[in-house]
C-alpha cells in the first residue's frame, strides 16, 4: 500500500493542474461478463455497477453546482482548475453512461439508479439555494477523493474488478478525482459558504450515501438469480468483509472533513497521483491508446 502524507495544507496548491483527458472505453467493455468482478464475486459485481449508476447524473449536478459560480472567481489558478474540473466530469459522465449501458443490457437495474439520481438532483438544484448544492458536491467530491485514494493505493482493491476494461476505467477516474479534489472545496470558500452548512451536509451525507448504496446493492442482488444459489450470497460476504472498502481508516478519512480546519489538500496525495499519471498516460502509459483526442489542460 502507498503511504499518503498527511499534511496542513490550508490553501489550494496554484500548482495543480486539472488536465481532461478525451478517452473512450467503449471497445474495451464489449466482452464483460455478467459477473465481472475478481471470481465472478455477486456482492462486488452489484456494488461496483451500483456504483457506476449513480455517477452520470451525480457528475451533472456537480458540474451544474460549480458552473453556478464560475464567474465569480477571480483567483486565475482556480479559475483553471474549475474548467479543468467541469471537463473531467463532464467525461466522467460519458464513460459511466456507456458502461452503464453495457450493464443493463448484462441485467443491473442501473438504468433505474441513474433515473432516480437524475430526478433526486435535478429537483434539488431546482429548489434548493445555489450554495447548498455547493456544499453538497465538495461532500461528494470528498467521499470519492476518498474512494479513489483508496483505489490507487491498495492494489488488492483494483484487482477486485477482475474485467481489465472496468478496471481501467475506475482507475482512470480515480486518478482524475484525485487531481480535481479540491476544487468544488475551494470554490465553496471563494464564494463564502459556510463552515456550519460544510460540515453538517457532510455529517447527513455519510450515513446517507451509505445507506443508499446499500439498499440499491441489495435491490441490485435480488433481481439476479444467480444470488438464489444456495450458499452463494453467503460466500461472496464472507470475501467482501476483507474489503478495504469497510476499513476504519477509510471511514476516518471520511470524518476527517468535519474538522474546522479541513482542507482537501491536508492528505498529500500528489506523488500518487503522479504515478499513476505515468502508469496511464506516460510514454508507455497502459490507456494512451484509448485517447480519442489530445488532452487539454
């Protein structure tokens, strides 16, 4: 596991770049098989497809959250950053739908996920103040700077998307998530959001998500008639406790935004990120022939 260092960092880094990549995964997901993950595993095929439901429409609210306040920035770096950040979602968006696609048609319910996603949040950025939303997608950025953080740094995590194709795609988003973590965040302070309205949407947030994930897993595995084999159910679970993903440190992670002096940037993640850019998109990198149009910082 790659050691993060932690830091008190209290600014945004001027330095960061928030490059968007234009990349497609379309030809390396035509030969998934319904169960994907390492082992045909059920509870981590359903969480994984899960998952990838709720991004499309998530990515739009994101993006529609932090355009809001576009013009309002007037700090050049940030400035940047938030095109960069509005170009990697908005890719996010794209690659999610197409394996969602791919998905439904091998019979996840994530069409239904991603209809609920879309009306939940467009009926929230319809009604609910600008700056609301605001702090609601710097949480959400958290949880998945978080996620991928993990994803990046834990190899035994990654091979649990046993399908190279998948597997591709979510380390590719996680790079980018990591690049990205601090924009929403910072935005949200440019702006003048509240510390109050910061930590109490993140402290509904957390069982929220959790609980949300989890019902649609569970619905996801109902309707799969491959989880009514005796014992199977009971063995996948039995694998899946060992996740990292139910860590105590993860969970940490995620409490860690409460505390009056968060900053994304107190993890130091950049020499992660930087292998990782290397590893994907270096000279040799293992996705560059997946790029369908040069990368724009």
């Amino acid at each position: 596991m790659t050691t993060i260092e932690a830091t008190t960092t209290q600014t945004s880094d001027p330095t960061r770049m928030v490059p968007t990549r234009r990349i497609s995964f379309d030809t390396t997901l035509t030969d998934m098989p319904q169960h994907f993950a390492a082992n045909g595993d059920l509870i981590r095929s359903h969480l994984i497809a899960s998952l990838s439901a709720m991004f499309p429409d998530g990515e739009d609210f994101f993006v529609r959250s932090v355009r809001h306040y576009r013009s309002q920035i007037t700090d050049p770096a940030l400035k940047q950053q938030v095109s960069g950040f509005i170009g990697q979602e908005a890719t996010h968006g794209r690659e999610h739908r197409d394996l969602n696609d791919r998905l439904a048609h091998l019979g996840y319910p994530t069409k239904r996920i991603e209809k609920l996603v879309r009306v939940s949040l467009g009926l929230r950025s319809k009604y609910v103040p600008a700056v609301a939303n605001l702090a609601l997608t710097a949480a959400l950025e958290h949880f998945t700077a978080t996620l991928a953080e993990s994803l990046l740094s834990t190899p035994d995590l990654g091979e649990e998307m046993a399908h190279e194709g998948v597997r591709n795609l979510f380390l590719w988003h996680a790079l980018e998530e990591s690049e990205h973590k601090a924009v929403a965040f910072d935005v949200y302070r440019a702006v003048g959001g509240s510390e109050r309205i910061r930590v109490i949407t993140m402290k509904m947030l957390r069982p929220g998500f959790v609980v949300f994930t989890a019902v649609h897993v569970a619905l996801s595995l109902l309707g799969d008639p491959a989880a009514r084999k005796r014992g199977a159910l009971r063995r996948s679970w039995k694998s899946f406790k060992g996740s990292p993903l139910l860590s105590k440190d993860l969970w940490a992670q995620l409490k860690a935004y409460d505390r009056p002096d968060f900053h994304p940037d107190d993890r130091n993640t950049r020499a992660l990120e930087e292998q990782w850019r290397i590893r994907l998109f270096g000279d040799e990198g293992a996705l560059n022939e997946l790029l369908v149009a040069k990368s724009a910082a």
